[in-house]
C-alpha cells in the first residue's frame, strides 16, 4: 500500500485545519465600530462529539456534555481576555432549576439558532453583509439589562479507536480523519442580528488538551475587538 501519500494527506488535512481557526466574520457594526460588545451571556453549549470504531459510530453522551461546558468555560475566558464582561447565565445548571416559561423560551431561541446555523455555516460571509439575524425575539429572554450580546456555541466532532485510526491511515482510500468544528455566533441581545461567525476547526485531540483548546477558541475570536 501507499502510505506515503497516506501521511501527506494527513499532514495537509492538519495544516488545512490549522489555516481554517482564522475563519472568523464580523458585522459591519463591528468593524465600522458603530456597536461595542461590552458584556455578554453565554448561552448553554451544545458540542456533540461521536466515536468512530470499525465496527460504526456511537455518540458520547457523557463525554459530549462535559466537553460541551470545558468548551463554554473557554469561551467565557477568551471573551474576559478581551475585556467583555460576561455576565451571569440565568439558564446555567448552578443558578437552580427552571420554570417550565423560562424552559421554552431558551429552548424557542436556541431553536431559532440552530436553524439558522446551517446558513452561517455555509454562506458565513454573508455575516459581513449584515444578513443574518434571529430578530428582537431574543429580548424576550429577559436577561440583565447590562447584556449587549448572546454567545452561542455549538459543535460536533469525531473521536477514533485504535482501530479505526489504523485502518484509516493505511487504507489509501479512506479520507476519514478525526476532528472538531466548533462555532461561535455573537448576537445583538436587542435587535437579534449576529454581530459575529467564527468556525475554528481543529483535529480532536484538541478537547483533552486545554491549552491547545484555549489556543483555538482565542484564535478564533482574534479579529473580534476588545471592549475599550
């Protein structure tokens, strides 16, 4: 077998990942400076992370939630680092249960996000025409009248056995790899429109490395300024 050209790809496959953690996209309001993020609420994360096996797939509910809130802590950081206030999450686990209204309306929002994820996803330069938005419905979140923004943080990733990374290194044709995509929309907590759009990808070995994973969310976040 070829596992030369096997190993070239790989390589690219890592420096492709690498060149894509700069992929970050700003509002005109915020590269024209006409809206300043001073505080924001992180919203509850949603990262899926799935292991791949020879024998198929299986997603990692336990492991998905606590990398899901490392993922959160890392944002909240890296947002902190550039001088944004991060305010409290009323919908976070620790601040007590919620009532079935407070339930639906985070559920009514995220849902909202999540469906128009797909087109930041794929058209995220758009984020640069101001044509993104989930509308003045978010103020009915009632969150601190401090909040000028809504972090929301999805993303997915694979996790191989031994097997699996054996026999996609030497099966030349299998393009296969292990990796994280996570996504970072910054919404006006007022009018709803994402102020930003940044989808940092990375190989997965990432989530067990927090410095490397600390590395990736603020590279991701680079371009986004810092409160004055």
């Amino acid at each position: 077998m070829k596992i030369l050209p096997r190993l070239i790809l790989l390589v690219f496959y890592c420096l492709l990942a690498g060149s894509q953690i700069q992929a970050q996209y700003l509002h005109p309001k915020i590269t024209e400076k006409k809206v300043t993020v001073h505080s924001a609420v992180v919203l509850p994360a949603k990262v899926e992370i799935t292991k791949e096996s020879a024998k198929g797939s299986e997603m990692m509910v336990a492991e998905s939630e606590q990398i899901s809130n490392s993922v959160l802590e890392v944002v909240g950081k890296a947002l902190q680092e550039k001088k944004i206030n991060v305010l409290a999450n009323p919908f976070a686990p620790q601040s007590g249960p919620l009532d079935e209204n407070r339930k639906y309306t985070l559920a009514n929002i995220q849902s909202r996000y999540d469906a128009l994820l797909p087109k930041l996803i794929n058209k995220s330069k758009d984020v640069k025409k101001g044509r993104f938005t989930l509308g003045d419905e978010v103020m009915v979140l009632n969150l601190d009248k401090a909040t000028e923004a809504l972090i929301f943080i999805r993303g997915q990733g694979r996790v191989f056995t031994k097997g699996k990374t054996a026999f996609s290194i030497l099966n030349p044709f299998s393009f296969d790899f292990p990796f994280v995509l996570i996504t970072i929309g910054i919404v006006d907590a007022h009018s709803g429109e994402v102020l930003a759009f940044t989808k940092p990808v990375g190989v997965s070995k990432v989530l067990k490395d927090p410095k490397a994973l600390n590395k990736l969310i603020a590279n991701s976040l680079k371009k986004f300024p810092a409160a004055p």
